[in-house]
C-alpha cells in the first residue's frame, strides 16, 4: 500500500532482509505459474512449526535441491535423494517433511489437477465479469431500465 507521499507500507512482520522483498513482491500477489504453486506447497509444508524466516532463508537452497520445483521430478525421487536431502545444510532436514513431500501418492498428478481446477475457475469467473460488463453496455441497462 502506498500513501500519498509514495511511502510502502508494510506489515509489521516485513521486517528483514529475507521477508520485506517477499512482503512487497510475494505476499498476497495471485500465483499463475504451476512451479511457483508447487513451490509455495513445499515450503509451507516445511515451515510448519518453524518461522516464516527460516524458509525463505533456505528457499534458494530449496530451489537447488528440489529440481526448481518440478513436481514430476520431485514425485520420481528415492532413497538415495532422500539421504541426499537430509544431509543438507541448507535445507530444513526433517525427514516427515521430506517424506511427505515426495511420497504424497500421485503428486504431480495431483498437483497437475489442482492447476486445472484453478484454471476452470479463473476462467469461470473471467467470463462472469466480462458478462457483468455486457449487462451493464446494454441499451437497456443505460436506459435505468
């Protein structure tokens, strides 16, 4: 939010270095893209009980780790990438989190149907404002009728 001297405003959290930029750039911003959903699902998964803080400091290293947030990728890991995960510093090496995040049975498919269903909706309500817009050019609807 900006006043009227073009100063941001910010909530009272937004106050470091990792949660301001996410704050003004992040924060309550709609989400289009299937890897950065996928991305916000991993990472509120692996802040569960922890800080906001602490994931967006380790998110680059998330990032690295997690094939950019591929959710085919990330479904198709093993053991081996399991150990490699937990032996990362960079990371939150819990390993329920990592676990659920890859044996969640048909992630990427459910990841895949739940982008499709944002898609129907969006699209559902793109049509509804554009036919509150044609109601309201109507002749009719500019005669007060």
């Amino acid at each position: 939010m900006h006043t009227a001297e073009n100063t941001l405003l910010r909530c009272r959290w937004a106050s470091n270095e990792w949660n301001i930029p996410y704050h003004d750039a992040e924060w309550g911003a709609p989400v289009h893209d299937e890897k950065k959903w996928f991305e916000f699902l991993i990472l509120e998964g692996a802040q569960a009980g922890l800080s906001w803080d602490t994931v967006l400091r380790k998110r680059e290293r998330y990032r690295e780790v997690f094939d950019a947030f591929d959710p085919e990728k990330v479904a198709r890991y093993d053991a081996k990438k399991v150990r490699q995960l937990l032996s990362d510093p960079g990371i939150i090496r819990n390993r329920l989190k990592i676990a659920a995040t890859i044996s969640n049975p048909g992630l990427a498919e459910s990841a895949a149907r739940i982008w499709q269903l944002r898609r129907v909706c969006l699209a559902f309500r793109e049509r509804q404002t554009q036919a509150k817009c044609l109601e309201t050019q109507s002749p009719r609807a500019n005669q007060g009728i």
